[in-house]
C-alpha cells in the first residue's frame, strides 16, 4: 500500500473516531437532559454510551499515532533518496 494510501486510511481513520467522541458525547448530553426533564436525578451515563466513547479514543488515538509513524517513515525515505540521489520512485503526476 503506497503511503499516500495509508495517510489517506489513517486520516479517515481519526476522523471517524473524532465523529464518535462528538457523537456520543451529544448523546450522553441529550440523556442527561431527559432524565433532568423527568425530575429524576441524572446519574452516569448507560454502559453504551462508555464504550462508544472508549472506542472512538481508541480509534482516533490508534489511527494519529500510526499517521506520526507514516510521517515519520516518509521523512526518512525522502531524508535517504537526498543523500543516495535515488531517483527511482520519484512521484509521478
């Protein structure tokens, strides 16, 4: 897979973990807000709620520490093609 490729899956990667947090984060709002609106005293969040919170970190905290290694794996190869005037992967349009 060409590293432009795993950037582009990493990011997307992020992303969607970033759409999660919001996502759930907005829904233990709107919970806590109907429990507010019965007269109930709102307690914790549902247990699903914590995990789809949980997962979307660990997506987005996966996905931006493998787009740190990218970056730095592609800072090296271009670092070393400099130095050994390797021409042989140069980008094409």
């Amino acid at each position: 897979m060409t590293t432009k490729r795993l950037f582009i899956t990493f990011s997307a990667g992020a992303v969607l973990g970033l759409v999660a947090v919001i996502t759930f984060t907005v829904l233990s709002g709107l919970d806590y807000r109907s429990q507010e609106s019965q007269g109930l005293r709102p307690g914790y969040a549902p247990e699903w709620i914590v995990a789809g919170t949980y997962a979307g970190l660990g997506l987005m905290a996966v996905a931006i520490v493998a787009l740190a290694v990218l970056g730095c794996v592609a800072f090296a190869k271009q670092r070393h093609r400099r130095r050994t005037g390797d021409q042989s992967s140069v980008s094409r349009p």
